[in-house]
C-alpha cells in the first residue's frame, strides 16, 4: 500500500482468485535536474527535485489468464506513464485550442497503449488476447484529467454528493443506454461482467478513449477504483466511509474489507486522494500553488519501456 497525507492507494486479490491481476500507481509529478559536473561541491549524477506540482493516479484490471492479466494491467500503466512524462510539456498554460491538442494527444496516447498490448501479445503467444481496463486521473491543480476505457472508475464526490466520471464500457450498460435494459437490473446482469472496451484483447472494434475535464475544488475526494470494489459498493456505503474522518490508508483499507465481507469475489483495488478545505490548503500536497497547465507533444514513436532509467 502507498501511503500519503493525503493521497493513498491499495490493492488485494480478494477471497476468490489466485492471483491479482490489478494494478495501481500514484505519481507526484515535478520537476527535476540531474547534476553534472559542478564547483558547488554537488556530487554529479545528484537528481534535484523541485516543490511538487501535480499527481499522477492509475488504476488497471488485467484480463487474459494468470499470467495475461497481470502482464496486460502493468505494461498499460508503464508505457502509458512513460510515453506520458517524455511527451508532454508539463505546467505550461494552455490557451482553449491547445487544450483542445492536448486532449486529442491524450486519446492518441491511450490508442498507443492498446496498440502496445496487442503487439505484446503477438509476440508472445501465451499472452495473446490479454487485455486490461484503465482509468487515469492527472492532476494540475485546480484542473483534473480523467483518462478512461474499461469499467473501472473514477469518482468525484463534492458537497456530500458522489458523481461518477466514468462510463462502464460493458454491454450490460449499453443495453440500459439504448432501452433495452433497466436500470435497477444492470449490476445483476449477466452482461455486466462482459466489457466492449479494453486495451488489447481480441475486440475488432476501435477503442474508444473517454476523457473528461473537472476543475476541483477545496473539499473534494477523487476516488479510483476497479470493479471488484464499485460492484459492492453503494453512493450511500462510500459516503459513509469516507465522512469517517480517517486517514487515507485507513479509508482505503475500509472500502477493500466492505468488498471482502461482500465476497470478494474479485481483486480488489482503490486510491483515495483527498482535497482539503481551503483553511488548510498550504498544507496540502494536491492542490499545488501550479497556476499553469500542461502543453502536449506526443510523438508517434515511442522510447522503449525502462521506468528506472
């Protein structure tokens, strides 16, 4: 589990299956220099870093066999994070059409993505067909970016009042769009569980890139979760928890166990970043005194995958 002030994740397999095929990552972005030779008495190669001025939240949840899933929901994430910070100018403000580019840009980068994982699996036949949802929240205060395909999700919860940013790309929310299907009767489904829309796997249809913009506000919680979480939970038991009072480690491991008494029938993973009022916003390490947005440069031809370089 990773663990912030204000902002924390964590992830578990559940009671059902062997293995866990979810995958999670919180990023604070800001920006650094690696030191080179000096007369300040710095050792080179040092890496300073600057006052953080953004964070980077995402969730993935692999599909494909023990070892697809796994492989799919981490290399979304890597190569999604990579091709994110060697592509895009961050903090730099955005007039209207440049925000225009820069959406487009994110939609590309999440094309690329599934692109990469079908390649992956071409190339290795014992992951062919493995696929993974993603959901990614990108954060320069005040403005949230939400990144999304699959049915995990993205909440917005403001005022005592819980909103859903994302869509679940599965038939079973198609049908209750087109009339074919109640409402009350879409979590029982037996086309709930069926996506449409992944990275990778074996659909012909083109992905759809969903992305939305919100501009946040002293307060507010975003909350990111896989489905092995929201199917168990109501607006009414996250309000709950959430208006506990708790840290963020411990409101994420809430929510994990609500979904274990419930079953736990799949793994299970949740981030919780929490905005504080406007009385404590010198202390807090999401809304960044960053007045400037990021400018985007995607490049049709990606680095090859090394976080740690």
């Amino acid at each position: 589990m990773i663990n912030s002030e204000n902002c924390c994740g964590a992830t578990d397999t559940g009671r059902k299956r062997p293995n866990n095929q979810d995958a999670f990552l919180i990023g604070r972005l800001a920006k650094s220099m690696l030191v080179g030779v000096n007369s300040l008495g710095i050792e080179p190669r040092t890496r300073l870093v600057g006052d953080d001025r953004g964070w980077l939240m995402l969730v993935a949840d692999g599909m494909g066999g023990h070892a697809g899933g796994e492989r799919a929901s981490a290399l979304a994430i890597q190569y999604l994070v990579k091709r994110l910070l060697n592509n895009v100018h961050w903090f730099i403000q955005l007039t209207p059409s440049e925000e225009e580019q820069f959406i487009a840009g994110l939609k590309n980068l999440l094309h690329d993505t599934h692109h990469e994982i079908q390649l992956e699996g071409r190339r290795d036949s014992t992951l062919e067909g493995m696929g993974t949802t993603l959901t990614m929240a990108y954060l320069v205060w005040p403005t949230l970016y939400v990144l999304h395909a699959g049915d995990s999700r993205c909440y917005l919860v403001r005022d005592s009042q819980v909103k859903c940013l994302t869509t679940d790309h599965t038939l079973a929310r198609r049908m209750v769009e087109s009339g074919g299907l109640r409402p009350e009767d879409e979590t029982a489904s037996r086309w709930s569980n069926v996506l449409w829309n992944v990275l990778g796997g074996r659909s012909e249809e083109q992905l759809k890139a969903e992305v939305h913009q919100v501009q946040l506000q002293h307060g507010d919680t975003i909350v990111l979760c896989s489905d092995g979480l929201h199917r168990y939970l109501s607006d009414a038991a996250l309000l709950e928890v959430l208006s506990t009072g708790q840290a963020c480690g411990d409101i994420c491991q809430r929510l994990i166990d609500l979904a274990n008494d419930q079953g736990g029938e799949d793994n299970i993973t949740v981030i919780v970043a929490q905005v504080p009022p406007a009385a404590q916003k010198h202390r807090d390490p999401l809304a960044s005194t960053a007045r400037d947005l990021p400018r985007a440069n995607f490049s049709s031809d990606p680095e090859t995958l090394d976080l740690n370089s």
